[in-house]
C-alpha cells in the first residue's frame, strides 16, 4: 500500500460540542527491497552456425516488485562464460552474437548474466543462459499454394484478412519469413511472420498473381498465391437462389467441395457452356449444422437466368448433385414460420458489403459478404 489518507477529528467538552476535521495524508515511501526477477529462472536458446554478427539469440525478461525509481532501467552484465567475447548483451537484455559460430569448434556455451537494477542500494540478480550452437539449415522450406476468391459488392471491398499461407520446414530450428514484392505493396501485405496474406480497400474486378515467397534465413523459396476478385451487381441478388447444405461446416465445403460442386453445378443448370455461374456468398445457418450457398447464372448473352427456372434444373439434378454433397433444401423463397403460401411470400435479400467473412483453408481461401434474407407475407 503506498499511501493512506485519514480524516481526524476534534472535538471539544462544551456545549453544544464543537468539532473541527483535517485530512492527514501519510505516503510509505518505497526501500530497495527486491531483486529483479528473471522470467523464466533460467534460459535455452540456439543459434545456427554461420548466422551473422548481430544475430539476435535471445530477449531476456526481467521484473521488479519495488516502485519505479527502484526498479528499471537494468543493468546488464555478462560476469561468466564469455571469456573469448563470443556474445554482447545490450541495454535492453538482447542476447546477440558476437562472432560467426561454428558448430565443428563449439556446440554449447554457458552464460552467467547479472541484472543490477536502479535503486540505492542496488539490487542484484543471476540466472543462467544455455546457448546451443547447431548446424545450419539444410532444408528449404515448402510451401502449398494458395488460390483466393473476394466476392465483393461493386467497389465496396473494404479490406481485411483474406487467407493463410501454410509453409513448413525439415530443419527443427528454422524461424519462417514471409516477403511480398514491393511493386505490389499498394494493394495486398503478407504478415512476415506468420503468413497471413491482407488485401487493401478497393480492389478492382480481376486475376491477381501474388509474388510472395518464405525464406528460413538461408533458403528462399517463392510461392504460388492466385487472388480472384469479382465484383457482384445488384441483378444477381434479384435472381439468386440458395441451396442449403447438411452437415458441413463453411472450411470444409471451401476445402472438400466446392471445387467440385461448382462443376457438377455448372453441368447441371447451364444451358450454354458461355453463361457464368456466380456464387454469391456461403454462410452458416443460424442454430444448426447447416450452411446457405447463394448462387445466380448469368446468361451468355447477358442478363440473369430467373430462380424458377434454376430450381426446375436443381430439382431434375438433385440426385446427381447430392453425389457430391449431401443437400437438405433448395430455396427461391423462405416463408418458414410465415402462415402464408409460397406464391404470396415476397423476399429480398440485401448484402452487407463491410461485413466480411473468410474461410481459409491450406489450398484455398473463400471471402464473400454476409447476406439477410428479408421475407414478409403478401396475402
């Protein structure tokens, strides 16, 4: 506690009695009590051969339970194990090295590292740092590569995480960097350590090749990342209709099937191999293990086929689809829980452009805008 704050009052024999209050602050002014603390107690970190001067090993963490004038800035010092000047320690307790290692003269080093801290008197602490000194990467990293689908609403695409590149390394020690070529900045990132791939605002219709590549420090290996974008029109939600899937999650029917089933789909409702299958959006069914998949065909020759005639396909193929995924229903109009017939249920579906949502998988990655279904009774 470092402080109280007390109300003191005094108050006479008279009468009536008289009294008067005063406030009494008293501050507990902090002593150098304790040391500084090492998290954990003691350290392993490795380092290949062959890394350059400067490399950093290790980050050393450090608290203290005294009040900040006792506490930090630490002073850090190397007092054992160094004898040759292998390694530095700097001012903020990174571990770095000193010398090109090489794992054929020495495999093990042993520090002992003091932390003094800044009060009067000092606090001292030790702990001791195991550096491994191990043979350089061997192995190139590989990588799977990545295709992306953006559906977006006319020039609306607000940005965000739109996939994952999964990389791995043989070589046990290796730290993974992701690069993407500079010229390509403008419009997409790669997150460098962890691979997640994020698209800027405002990306246009079209086919964008990607030049990102993964690096273990020694190797530099590219990666295949394809980025489709497609921009929906207005005309598509006024003809779309939805098939609803049982039991798949959203990863799974971008990871497992929607390749397929966009064929099989293609097949089975395109009257010409020119019209254009659009799918729209996939989402999760609220409550259940279901999901939506909306879809709208553009004919070769423009315009947009009509649900009724989509259904009529789906209903004829639907033994033939469900070779590929099993479907609970197909759906123009959802009038469930309206007491009113099909003919009478008016629906509309409206997109919300800037609420984004991403299934990514290893191989591919599917980003599309959550829809509402509105429905109202017309009878």
């Amino acid at each position: 506690i470092s402080g109280y704050s007390l109300v003191v009052q005094a108050r006479d024999s008279g009468t009536p009695p008289l009294s008067s209050s005063v406030t009494v602050n008293v501050d507990i002014s902090d002593v150098n009590d304790n040391s500084p603390v090492f998290t954990p107690a003691n350290y392993t970190a490795v380092i290949q051969e062959n890394k350059p001067v400067g490399t950093s090993i290790l980050q050393l963490v450090v608290t203290d339970k005294d009040s900040f004038h006792n506490g930090p800035p630490f002073t850090f010092t190397i007092l054992t194990g160094n004898e040759e000047e292998e390694f530095t320690l700097d001012p903020h307790g990174v571990l770095r090295s000193a010398v090109i290692f090489k794992h054929m003269v020495s495999t093990e080093y042993v520090l002992c590292v003091q932390a003094k801290d800044s009060g009067k008197p000092q606090q001292v602490s030790h702990t001791y740092v195991q550096v491994r000194v191990i043979e350089e990467s061997i192995h190139k990293p590989t990588a799977i590569p990545l295709e992306i689908f953006i559906v977006t609403m006319e020039d609306d695409f607000p940005g965000g995480v739109i996939g994952k590149i999964h990389a791995t390394d043989q070589d046990v020690y290796d730290v993974l960097t992701y690069t993407l070529k500079s010229e390509q900045k403008s419009l997409f990132k790669v997150n460098s350590h962890d691979g997640k791939i994020i698209a800027l605002g405002g990306l246009d219709n079209g086919k964008y090749v990607l030049n990102v590549s993964v690096s273990d420090g020694r190797f530099q290996v590219p990666i295949d990342v394809v980025v489709h974008v497609e921009q929906l029109l207005q005309e598509m939600l006024q003809n779309a209709v939805t098939i609803r899937f049982e039991s798949v999650s959203p990863e799974d029917f971008v990871g497992l099937h929607m390749h397929g089933f966009r064929r099989t789909l293609r097949n089975a409702v395109l009257s010409q191999k020119q019209d254009s299958l659009h799918i729209i959006s996939i989402q999760p069914v609220a409550g259940g293990s279901q999901l939506d998949m909306l879809f709208a065909v553009q004919m070769h020759g423009g315009g947009f086929y009509k649900p009724a005639y989509l259904i009529q396909k789906l209903s004829n193929a639907r033994r033939h689809l469900e070779n590929v995924i099993r479907i609970s229903a197909i759906l123009e109009k959802n009038c469930s829980g309206l007491d009113c017939q099909e003919q009478h249920c008016e629906q509309s579906l409206s997109i919300d452009s800037h609420s984004l949502m991403t299934y990514s998988t290893a191989r591919i990655s599917f980003v599309c805008p959550r829809f509402y279904r509105n429905v109202r009774c017309m009878c």
